[in-house]
DNA sequence: CCCCGAACGTTAGTCGCACTAACGTTAGTT
DNA sequence: AACTAACGTTAGTGCGACTAACGTTCGGGG
C-alpha cells in the first residue's frame, strides 16, 4: 500500500498540508490568502471571477476570502461601471506587503518539505508534477482567466 | 507560483483527492474506509489505537470510522481480555472483499492520476515521493505500530 | 499495597479546503 | 422583448486532520 503513488501522494500531501498550514498560520494566514493576494500582486486586478478561475477557487469561497481580506485592509472592491455586476477586487499597498510574507512563509515551506532532496531530484519532482497538474487541469474548470 | 513545489504538490494532490474521492465515492466507501480495511486485511487484526499508528488516523476519527465499518458488517471488535481498556479489531469475509474492492478502486485511481507518466517517470516520482514521506514521516506520530 | 502516570477508547467540537444548490441581478444574443 | 449566460452571494455539505476533555484500565515505583 505505501508504495502506492495515490497513497504517497496523498500521505505527502498531508505533510505538506500541515507544512503549509503551520507555515502560514505562523504568520496568522491561510492557503487561500496567500493565492489570492499573489495572483493578485503578479497578474494584476480582476474580477472575483476571474480571480477564481486563476487561483481555482470556487465562487461561494472567494466570497469569504475577499470578504476576509478586505476586512484586513489587503484588498478592495470597486465597481466595474462598464459591467454591474462585476467588482474589480485590487491590491492595497498593505495587501503587497502581505503577499511577500506570505510568499516568504512559503519560500520557508518549500525547504522544509524538500529537505530529503537534493538539487536534481528537486528539479525531477518539479517537472514530474508539473506533468500531472498540466495534464489533470485539462478540461476542468472554466479555462478563461479573465 | 505555479512552479513552487509547494503549489505544484498541494494542487496535484488537490486532482489526486479529488480523483480519490470521485472512485472511492462511486463504490460507496471513503478514504478511511480503504485505510483501515486494507490495513486489517494486510497486517492483521490490532487495538484501535494500533489502528490508528498504522493508518496516520487520529483515535477520534477511529472511533466513527470503527462504527461506520462495523455497521456495515466489515470489521468486529471483541475485547481484549488481557487487557480491558483495548478492542481487538479484526475484519469479516465481506470486509475481505470490501477491501478487494477499495483497492481495485484505488489502483483505477492510480491509472487516471498517472496517466500522462511513462512507466520511468511514474517510478522515479514514487521514488522521490517514497523519500519524501520518509523523512516526513520521521519524528512525527507515535511510532510503535503495534 | 497503593498511587500515579500512561495508554485506551470515546464524545464533542474546530479548522481548512473543496464543492453543490439556489437566488437575484445584470449583460449579451437572437 | 425574451432567453440565456455570467456575476456575486448565501447557505450548507463532505472529507480529512486535529484538539480537548473524560472515565476506565494497566503497570511500575515508592
């Protein structure tokens, strides 16, 4: 059984989970503040739509998280006059902040998770996974990233 | 961020749950379901809390997971005369076979996730897996798996 | 021998993440 | 003008991981 790749995917998944809760929890965070507030940062200001579709983050949840971040001051919510129904969500110079603590708590996560490895197997993981996430993301969610 | 490992592991592992969930969901059971049963059908019959050491699931879960089980008619827990405060779980024929079946499910699992590897990638990626939960693995729950 | 700490099973509850269903509003399309 | 699709929102579900507290039982040391 735990030489099961579903096994030990999901088993090093858990670590890491817990890697990556710690990790941000640390700093008072969570996953989904860090995903939102770099795409954010790196790909600029969109819709709470678009912002799902580049984070994968469902509708009913980015509700909560904007709601969460915007509390904290990290993000804001302006009216696209040239569509009602739309928000255009932005990042406040706090939220940028933000996003780099997060992105150095998960910059620290990384090295604790890959300990084990050297440079070269880093590499091969790396791509191996990045096989798999290409291949399953794949007709899944709505692929505009508006 | 989309090349961090840390994203690249707990996205994947988000395909490989959902997957997970979707093929043991279909036959009806859940990922606790297959750790326990495959545990008891493999190693043999334990206490709960041996259970427990040898799946990574918490006594708390154990316990609904036991009840869940054993209202099906998979596992049995007798007393363990040498010792009152332990259960002595062992699994019926039919959880025999619901355990055939969980890992039938699971090895489907396994084709769907692995499906855009050749056979090298899928052994170096379970090989570097492999490493990772061992070191992970290392220091963190009670380790006697009796 | 008794006491105390550890282990066992159990109940209850929390948290994060993923996901579904339904609703009102607004934009396009036809 | 009517219909469909997209948007944001509310509410609720499921699973896995985890914490806290409690009564019972076992084992070892004073």
């Amino acid at each position: 059984m735990e030489q099961l790749p579903s096994w030990l995917l999901t088993q090093t998944a858990a670590f890491a989970g817990r890697l990556v809760s710690e990790g941000f929890a640390s700093t008072g965070g969570r996953g989904y503040h860090y995903r939102v507030l770099t795409s954010l940062h790196v790909d600029g200001p969109t819709s709470q739509a678009g912002l799902g579709r580049r984070t994968g983050i469902f509708p009913s949840d980015m509700v909560a998280t904007l709601n969460e971040l915007q509390a904290l001051g990290f993000t804001m919510r302006s009216v696209d006059k040239s569509d009602k129904r739309r928000y255009l969500i932005s990042i406040t110079p706090a939220g940028v902040e933000r996003a780099e603590e997060l992105s150095a708590a998960a910059e620290k996560i990384q090295d604790a998770l890959l300990a084990p490895l050297d440079d070269d197997e880093r590499h091969q993981l790396t791509a191996l996974l990045g096989k798999l996430y290409a291949h399953h993301r794949q007709g899944f969610p709505p692929l505009p990233m508006t």
